[in-house]
C-alpha cells in the first residue's frame, strides 16, 4: 500500500475518509482509544459545521463518511482530526 493520500475535495458531496492509527497498532481495541478517536472527529464536525454519515471502528483504524458545506478543505479537516486524537492517544 501506498503511503500516498489521495485527497478529492472540489465537489460538494460526501467523502470516505479512513484514519489509520501510528504503525497501525491495535489503539482502537480499546474503549479509551475509541473515546478519544470518536471526541476529537466529533469536535472537529463541531467547529466545522461537518456531519458524519456513519462510521466503523476497527482495531487499527477508523473508516467513515463525511459531508462537509466547505469543498477544498477536507485536508485541514483531516489533519486537525488525526492531530486532536493523536494528542490525546499520546497520553
């Protein structure tokens, strides 16, 4: 698999988003991980006035859909995602 992501934001439309842990170790097997992970998109969906479609949790990562009123900016919302749960799996 690629390291690559490929990132398709010029529509207006819902997006399949997957977040992988840190060399996909099993963080989200656990019900701390899948607070912080499930906290930090929700805020993000917040602040950014996103919704989410639905979403599966799995031991090593996260698949969900995402619509968002803003096109051009599903890499930011990626990042302060990953950023806010990667904090506080750090813990």
């Amino acid at each position: 698999m690629s390291g690559r992501r490929r990132i398709i934001d010029d529509e207006q439309y819902a997006h399949f988003v997957t977040f992988s842990a840190d060399r996909r170790r099993w963080l989200l097997d656990y019900d701390r991980g899948k607070r912080i992970v499930l906290g930090g998109l929700n805020l993000v969906l917040e602040r950014t006035a996103g919704r989410c479609v639905g979403f599966a949790l799995m031991p090593d990562h996260v698949q969900a859909i995402l619509w968002r009123p803003v096109v051009g900016r599903l890499r930011h919302f990626v990042h302060a995602s990953e950023r806010l749960s990667g904090l506080e799996l750090g813990r």
